[in-house]
C-alpha cells in the first residue's frame, strides 16, 4: 500500500490575529456591540409647528392681524368717551384709532349738568387707552392724557368689584393757563396752575367718595372782585397753595395759604359735595390781610396796624353763598 504525502495544514492567518489581541480589548468590543443592542429606535424628530415656542409665536401674529383687520374701533373709540359717567355728555370733532386698545381725540367737549345749566369743558386733545393685563385680573385700568388750557392733565382710572368702585389719580405735567378759563370760571383770571387729584367713589356715589385734591397756583391775578357793585382794583398773588382732603363727601380745607405784594390770606373751613354740585354747602373762613392800594379802601369794621384786616365768612350753598363781611352780612 502507497502511503501518500501528508502536507502541512494552513493556518487561518485572520484567527491567529485575533488571538493575539488581549483580554481587555476584547472585553470593550463586547461591551460596545451589546450597547447597540440596548439602544431602542430613534425617537421621531418635532415637527416645527408642534413647538410650543412656535405655537406662542403664531398665536401672537394672529392676534396682531385681528387687531390690524377686525378689531372693532368705531366700537372701541364710542366705549371710551362713555366710561366717565353717563350723565356726562362727550363729543369730538375727530378720532383716531391706537392698537391694541387706544384712541386720541380732537376738539373734544365735556359737558356735566348744573342748576344753572350745563357746563362745558374744551379739551384739545384727550388720549385713552386700556391696559390689557387688567382686564384679566377683572380690574381695568384706563389711562388718559388730556392737553386743555394751555395745559396737560395725565393720569389713570381704575375700576374695582366689577365696576362698583372707582378709583381716579392723576395730576398735570404742565400746568393750566388761567387766562383761557374764563368762559369755564366766569370770572378774569390770570396765573399757572397745577393740580394733583387721588379720588375713589362708588359708582353713581361720585359726590361720597374720599381722597384727596390740591393745586398751586402762580402769579395769580384777579380782575373781577367787586363789593356791593363796585369793582375793586386787581388782587395779584405770588403764589396760592391748597389741599382738600375728603371723606364721604365732605371736604376738610387743611391748607389754604395766598401771598402777595397786596393781600395775604389764609383760610379754612368745610365743603359738603353734592350732586349737582351748585348745590355743595360751605361754611368757609377767610383772614385776609389788605395792603398797597387795597388797604385804603374803606371798608366796614377794619382794623389793624399792619394794614387792613378782613374776616370773610362764606356759608350755605355753594351757588350762591351768604357772604359775612367782618359780620356784617353783604346783599346776594
């Protein structure tokens, strides 16, 4: 029997290399290969319209194309001329519209029922507007900007327990001419006056609420005093100052101070409001200390080393008051 050649066996050469490499790398192989086995399915990419940033995004232009399109201004501009008071009457010659909840007007008159007839306020220009974040908290805050008399009043109106309580502050940022009043006052007046109000009241109670009212006044001069039908010559102040304080309607004078290089004068007293309001009672006092020309004028009861000396003493309503003269009672 022929016994064949036996040849050498090949060695895998890719086996052998593998064999060589060490524990440890082998070990980080496996781990990595399980690691991929673990990992679940990519999660599904956000659309871009399902973000919330993106939603916040596109609800805000929505809402800025209603305001630009359909929001109702000849509706919003009447709303705002009617929040005073209904018994006050507002008009104005035009309006222009201020998104998201503004308008300005022009030429506006305020009329206010009297006993001697209505009462008319002209206004220039008056701007409103309502804060949106109060509408949420169920207390709207109205702001106002009114230029009237060579002047600017600014200010804001609140609302409290679904419109029961009002609430008005505000003060002017230039301060009125008095010049242009006298189609308002009836009287000729002259000097710079500014004014602070802080004011709450229950609705249709306006003549009951509490807070506060002062004014200053500059350079103030008087052109229409007369005594018994006589006229009397100008009264000229440096500078007037005042504050009311309220309380259910009746109003304290706690300052009350005028100086000037012809009178001096002080005053205090009370003021009952009502509604209309000629029909306010008042029991006011006066100390009035006469100088220049004024203190030659003979007048009843003066007396004084100083200068002359007037007690005046106002008292009933405020339409038509009793005036007291140093005691004597001068004719309505």
């Amino acid at each position: 029997m022929i016994q064949l050649p036996r040849f050498p066996k090949k060695k895998n050469v890719l086996k052998a290399r593998l064999k060589t490499i060490s524990p440890a790398i082998r070990n980080n192989l496996d781990h990595i290969s399980k690691a991929f086995e673990k990992q679940g399915a990519q999660k599904k990419r956000e659309s871009f319209f399902m973000r919330p940033s993106s939603l916040i995004v596109w609800g805000v232009v929505t809402f800025l194309v209603f305001l630009a399109k359909g929001f109702p201004t000849n509706e919003m501009m009447h709303f705002l001329l009617t929040i005073p008071s209904p018994a006050i009457l507002i008009s104005a010659e035009s309006a222009t519209y201020h998104p998201p909840l503004g308008a300005s007007y022009r030429d506006m008159i305020i009329t206010a029922p009297t006993n001697d007839g209505p009462v008319s306020i002209d206004l220039a220009r008056a701007r409103g507007s309502i804060d949106l974040v109060t509408l949420v908290s169920g207390k709207p805050r109205y702001n106002f900007d009114l230029k009237m008399y060579g002047g600017e009043f600014r200010g804001r109106l609140r609302r409290f327990y679904r419109g029961k309580v009002s609430h008005l502050k505000g003060l002017t940022i230039h301060p009125i001419d008095l010049s242009t009043t006298r189609k308002l006052t009836h009287q000729n007046l002259s000097g710079l006056m500014d004014l602070q109000t802080d004011y709450t009241w229950r609705t249709g109670m306006e003549d009951k609420g509490h807070g506060t009212l002062s004014l200053s006044i500059a350079k103030l001069v008087v052109r229409s005093l007369n005594m018994n039908g006589f006229p009397l010559p100008p009264v000229s102040f440096t500078h007037v100052h005042g504050m009311v304080r309220m309380k259910n309607g009746l109003g304290h004078i706690e300052t009350l101070n005028a100086d000037g290089p012809m009178a001096h004068l002080t005053g205090k007293g009370d003021v009952a409001l009502a509604n209309p309001y000629p029909r306010s009672i008042v029991n006011l006092d006066f100390d009035i200390s006469l100088r220049g020309e004024l203190s030659k004028i003979p007048l009843p009861s003066i007396t004084g080393k100083n200068g002359a000396i007037i007690h005046l003493h106002l008292s009933g309503p405020l339409g038509s008051p009793q005036v007291t003269l140093n005691g004597i009672a001068l004719p309505r």
